[in-house]
C-alpha cells in the first residue's frame, strides 16, 4: 500500500458512462478515492450511500469524491442510477489502479483465500500526494469520519 506523502498514481481508467478518467485531470483539486469490492453489495451501498448523503458537504469543501471498484462500466452505471450517486464511478475490471494503489489482496471469504479489493480510502492532494489513507475501512460511517478529518 502506498503511505500518505507519496505521489499518488496516476490512473486512467472507464468511469461509469465508458468516458475515460485520468486522475492527474484532477490535479488542483482535493479528491477522495475510496476502493468498494463490488458494486451493488451490502458494504458497498451503504459506504456509497453515506458519500452520496454527505456529498454538498464535501463539495463545500472543494473535494472531489470518486468510487473504484473492479465491476464494469455497466455495473457502475446500474449501482449509480439505482441510488442517485451523484459522483464518478471508475470500472477498475483489470485491477490495475486497485494494484497501483495497494488494495487488491487477498482476504479470507467463508475460510478460503481470495484475491479482492481492501476496502481503502485516499484522500489526495492538490499537488497529487497522498494526504490521508484509510486501510480496511468498515463501511458504515466511513464517510463522515473521512469529512470530519477533513
């Protein structure tokens, strides 16, 4: 995993709509790049619907909030229109940007090993460091501990 000063990478990946995402595009800005293991999950939807609730807050801090996880773009968009997330959705389907940034590992899934997304937070900076990093993030309240420390 990278560790919070590091230059984050910079990933190009298919949001939502198939446009393609370039995360240097953002430099300037503030950006919460939060990794989910799968799109319309219990864990997934509700960290999703807590960023999607805070979302004005967020914006009025100038942050950018932007989801990752290995679903296509399709999924992406069906999870995005189902509950109104008003934010990208990058399809990480070759788990390149998930690798890149640490959080593709194995986990243990009903006592077997599986490769899958860490749940994982970065907040990035404008000149494109790691500012803060969240590892193994429990999903409920994940979004407004990440807005507070802020």
């Amino acid at each position: 995993m990278l560790n919070v000063g590091d230059q984050a990478p910079d990933i190009v990946l298919r949001t939502d709509t198939g446009a393609e995402f370039r995360l240097s595009d953002l430099k300037g800005k503030r950006v919460v790049l939060y990794f989910y293991p799968r799109a319309d999950t219990p864990g997934c939807t509700i960290e999703a619907g807590e960023f999607r609730d805070l979302i004005g807050k967020f914006a009025a801090k100038g942050v950018v909030v932007v989801g990752v996880s290995p679903d296509k773009p399709a999924a992406q968009a069906k999870f995005k229109q189902k509950y109104a997330l008003p934010f990208t959705l990058l399809a990480d389907e070759d788990k390149a940007a998930s690798e890149a940034f640490g959080v593709w590992k194995e986990k243990n899934m009903y006592g077997r090993k599986v490769m899958g997304i860490e749940r994982s937070t970065f907040v990035i900076g404008p000149d494109g460091r790691i500012e803060k990093l969240y590892a193994k993030v429990k999903a409920k309240g994940h979004a407004a501990a990440v807005l507070e420390e802020l």
